[in-house]
C-alpha cells in the first residue's frame, strides 16, 4: 500500500536559499527513476506559514530519512525532522536551517 508523505521546507530556508525550491523538485522528479514506487504528487506553497509543500506517494518500506539524506548532499547545510502529527495525519518532514547551537540530522 502506498503512503502519501509530506516533505516540508521552512520559509526561513527558503529566504536564506531561494534557489532550493528548484533543486528540490528536480531531486524529487527524478527519484522516481530510481525508486518504483515513489512519485512526487503535488508541490506548492503555504501561504499561512511560507512553507513550500511537496506531496509524495512512498512504496512500502520506504524510509524516508534515506531520501533526506541523499538530498541534503545537493542543497545547502540544513537539518530535517519529522514533525509530529496525529494519528490518522500524513507524516510530515521539515528541512530547516541548522541551528547554531544544535546538532543536525
């Protein structure tokens, strides 16, 4: 069964590196090549938060830290985490500016 995933970008992020949005949908466009199963469904913008949205169908036993991973070698130094979310919500992952005083994934 295919799980419907959300990869998050923070509008700070976005700010510091506006090119990003493009690496990150080229990244994500072409993974499915690499992976059956994966597609990317739908990018776009929240206007409530600035955060740039990307819905992605995940096959089973998908791990999606391991895409994170790969994409943190094409972007600038950032960190990711999953948000928490209720039960029945899609999971959702935040790439984010490091932090000064914190560790990055």
């Amino acid at each position: 069964m295919v799980e419907v995933v959300e990869i998050r970008v923070s509008y700070r992020y976005v700010k510091e590196h506006s090119w990003v949005i493009q690496g990150i949908t080229g990244f994500l466009s072409a993974y499915f090549m690499e992976k059956p199963g994966f597609t990317l469904k739908r990018h776009f913008e929240e206007l409530e938060t600035g955060m740039h949205v990307w819905l992605c169908d995940i096959p089973p036993k998908m791990k999606v830290p391991t895409l994170l991973r790969r994409l943190k070698d094409d972007i600038p130094p950032c960190q990711y985490k999953q948000l928490e979310t209720g039960p029945s919500a899609r999971p959702q992952f935040l790439i984010d500016s490091l932090e000064q005083d914190s560790t990055a994934s």
